[in-house]
C-alpha cells in the first residue's frame, strides 16, 4: 500500500509539472502569434509606405515639369 501510495503521489507530481509546463508552452505561443501579428502589421504598413513615396515622386516629378515648362514660357517672351 505504500509503494502504490508513493507512485500515486510521484505520478501526482509529474501531472502538476506537465500542466505547469503546457501553460508554459502555451503563453510562449500566443506571444509568439501577438509578434507573428504585429511584424505582418509592419510589413503592410511598409508597403503602404512605398506606395506613398511613390506617388510623391512621381507628384514631385510632374511638379518639376510644370515649372520647367513655366520658366521655358517666360523666357521665350
């Protein structure tokens, strides 16, 4: 009776050290899916913002043809 008393408590005591260690595994991938979520924020915000560079080069660049063609007018007077 006590061997199986003392396998019973050993047997206890690894069950509380699996759970312990599941929690363990679990909060290290739900941080790890908040880190997954918030680098897939980033990389689509980097894209927004080379799509903006984008347009305001090519603004910038319109802009510049515009005075270019603005100066070509005034000195052909």
């Amino acid at each position: 009776n006590k061997n199986l008393a003392s396998l019973n408590g050993i047997y206890e005591l690894e069950l509380k050290e699996g759970n312990n260690h599941l929690k363990a595994l679990n909060e290290f991938y739900g941080k790890l899916t908040d880190a997954s979520r918030a680098m897939a924020g980033s990389a689509e915000d980097a894209q927004k913002a080379k799509e903006q560079i984008a347009a305001l080069a090519n603004n910038l660049g319109k802009l510049n043809q515009l005075y270019g063609n603005m100066l070509t007018a005034m000195q052909g007077r």
